[in-house]
C-alpha cells in the first residue's frame, strides 16, 4: 500500500504540481471524516494504486474503464485524481482518464491545464527578480520594483482568466 503522507512522495508532489505538502496534507486529513473519500480511496488501493505505482509500469495495465466514475463527483476524490494525473507518465494518465465518463475526462484535462498554467505562474512569480542586480531593487528601503510586481501579478492572473477556467 502506498504512502501517500511519506516524504518522498510529498516531494514528488511537490516537484511535479502546484500542490505543496501542507495542501496535500489536508487533502489526506479529509479520509479520517469524509466516507465519499473513504470509499474511493478503498476502490484506489485495491484496483489502481498497484497498477499506478508499478516501476517500471506493466506492458498491460488492467481495465478500469468506469471504475472512479461516480467518485469522481465527490471534491476530495476528485483532487486526488487530479494530483496523481499530473504525477503520471503519458500511459498511466490515459490509463487514468479511462475510468472516467467522456464529461469528467474534459474536465479533468481542463484541470490539468489550469494546473500547469498555475504552476508556471507560480515559478514566473517567485522567480522574475532573480535576474536583478539585487542592490538596485530598493532605495532607502523602498523597494523600487513594486508597481512592476504589480504589474507582473496582473498580467499572469489575466494567462488564467477565471472566465476560461472549467468548472464543473
């Protein structure tokens, strides 16, 4: 069974998403309550898990097709799925989309691209300074470049309008 609290796939996770520890860990903190998220975390390690984890993955990985369908309509379950599409290779990700209706598909590929687009911004935004001479950033203890953060921070908001954003 996998560990999905271990350090080493918390920096898995974080290295490949959006989604730091500490919002995984919440997520995970919703299995000591939530029963929708039970069930499907029940139907995952039993069914998925063995496949999804494999290294190096099976030549044939079995049928789930409809599998996760229904649990996919429950918040918790469909964070997990998210999370872990994005952490799989190209064949365990279709094998992934497999168990789902055509609906939740698109749905879940609209979220993995609002996912990437999120983690982009993210790195533009901590990282869009690096590239400056660190001693001409402030004057006095002004920092000089704040209309120009501001301007950074509007304009990669407007990359991931919340109009275009799917949403379920």
């Amino acid at each position: 069974m996998m560990d999905y609290l271990s350090d080493e796939f918390m920096t898995q996770l974080q290295e490949k998403t959006f989604c730091g520890p500490n919002a995984w860990k919440r997520l995970m903190s919703w299995l000591e309550v939530d029963k929708p998220f039970q069930d499907f975390m029940q139907i995952w390690q039993a069914e998925v898990a063995p496949g999804f984890h494999a290294h190096p993955a099976p030549a044939e990985l079995p049928v789930i097709t409809g599998l996760l369908e229904s649990h996919f309509e429950a918040l918790y379950p469909a964070q997990f799925i998210l999370r872990l599409a994005q952490l799989a290779d190209d064949q365990r990700r279709h094998w992934l989309f497999t168990a789902l209706s055509e609906r939740q598909q698109e749905v879940l590929a609209a979220w993995l691209r609002d996912s990437q687009l999120d983690r982009s911004k993210g790195q533009i935004a901590d990282h869009w300074q690096d590239s400056l001479d660190q001693e001409s950033l402030s004057y006095e203890g002004i920092p000089l470049y704040a209309s120009l953060t501001y301007e950074v921070f509007k304009d990669l908001s407007s990359i991931a309008n919340p109009q275009i954003k799917r949403l379920r």
